[in-house]
C-alpha cells in the first residue's frame, strides 16, 4: 500500500516481517537484473543518491519480500519497481540481504 502526503512524496508500505539478523549484501547469484530507471523528477531537481532494500529471495528465485532500509522517496519507487522484475538462480532455501542501487545523472 503506497500512500502519498502532502507536495512531497511519502512512501509507505506494508510488509511481512523480515529477520533484523539479515545485515549484510545479498549473495544470490541473478538470473535477470532489470535497471531502475532514472526518475524525470529527480533529474530535474539533480537529486542522487543510494536506494537501500533489504530483500528476502525464496527458494525458487522469486522476490518473496523487501523494505526500504534507506534512500530518497522519489528514488525509491522507480528502485522498488525494477525489484519486482529481478530473478535469482533457485537454492536450497530463501536468501536475506541487502541490495544498494545508485542514482546519479549520466553525463
């Protein structure tokens, strides 16, 4: 469930509990990575930055969860929507970690 506040955008998102133990980068291997696509917003307004999403990947390979751990608003749903499209090679169980996108303008 999104919701937005105000002129500014407010991401807010229900989400089925994640392990607090999962602290460190995913090791999962891909099997297909889609790219965020730059927001016009952002780039209008020259913001940049880091989109944090703390993922739980099932066993199969199909995104099971994710919260936003850290990163501009604006940043994050064009992060979360390129998220849905990711495949991760099949293992033995479900995986927890973080993944780190970077946003900055191409010259």
């Amino acid at each position: 469930m999104w919701r937005w506040a105000g002129t500014g955008l407010l991401a807010l998102a229900t989400f089925h509990s994640i392990p607090a133990t999962a602290q460190g980068e995913l090791t999962r291997k891909t099997k297909t990575k889609v790219a965020p696509t730059y927001p016009v917003l952002a780039k209008k307004m020259n913001i940049t930055g880091t989109v944090k999403i703390l993922v739980v990947v099932s066993a199969n390979g199909i995104l099971k969860d994710s919260k936003v751990v850290g990163g501009n608003p604006v940043l994050v749903n064009a992060t979360m929507d390129a998220l849905k499209k990711w495949r991760f090679e099949p293992a033995d169980s479900e995986s927890t970690g973080t993944l780190e996108f970077k946003f900055q303008p191409q010259d």
